[in-house]
C-alpha cells in the first residue's frame, strides 16, 4: 500500500507559544498520496465543476514520524498533527516563513478545511483523508 502513498509533503501546523505570546509554524514532512480532481464532471443533467485538492496519509506509515493528536499538539508540539486552517504542500517546502509567501510561491497548497478519519479495513489501509482549498 506505501507504494502509492510516496509523495512528499509537507504539512505546516499553526500553534500559540504562551512564552512569547504570538503564532508559529512547525514545518514537517510526511510520505502521502496527493490528487488533484480539477475539471469537470456530467452527472446526467448536471455539470459539476471540481477545483479541490485532497491528500491521503496512512495512518500506520512507518515512515512518518508517529501523528500528534491536536489537543496533545496544543499543550506540546513533538511531532505533526492535522487541524483544520494548517496547510500542506505537495513537496518539500525548505523555507517556509508565512501562509501568504507560501500560496504565492507554491501551486499545490491545501488549506486544510475537512479532515477525515479512515480507520475501518486492514490496518495497513488505514488513513487521513485530507480536504481543502
């Protein structure tokens, strides 16, 4: 299953540091799948237009450092989480600095807007399903 789940990304969480009371980004980097469902599709009489794009990334992938709950996330920031409003890049983003500089200088950035646990089957199939603009 890892076989098609061997895209870079990078997903880049937004957290509150109490200590210097301001917003950060932690900027980590998992193995994905990532698709992109641009265009248009007939259903019947229906003309449906699809611009999004959405990532999948196993849940059990021993490639990735191991997924940080987000309400574990908030208290302390170890390794990624998926929330909504963070964002991720298909590729490796090296230097990151704001979400503006990010969607001007990289095509594929999700906003993350949904976020769905996939955890029925096989484990090895086990995943997040990824949404957004």
């Amino acid at each position: 299953m890892e076989d098609i789940f061997n895209k870079d990304i990078t997903v880049i969480n937004q957290y509150f540091d109490k200590t210097e009371r301001k917003t950060k980004y932690k900027v980590s980097y998992v193995k994905g799948f990532w698709s992109s469902n641009d265009g248009i599709s007939i259903n019947g009489t229906q003309i449906t237009k699809s611009d999004g794009l959405s990532a999948r990334i196993l849940i059990n992938d021993s490639r990735n450092e191991t997924y940080q709950k987000p309400e574990d996330f908030i208290k302390e920031q170890n390794t990624w989480t998926l929330q909504v409003d963070d964002y991720l890049v298909k590729g490796i983003v090296e230097n990151f600095t704001t979400p503006t500089k990010l969607v001007e200088n990289y095509r594929d950035v999700i906003k993350i807007e949904n976020i769905a646990i996939k955890d029925y089957g096989s484990q090895d199939m086990w995943h997040f399903a990824i949404t957004g603009a």
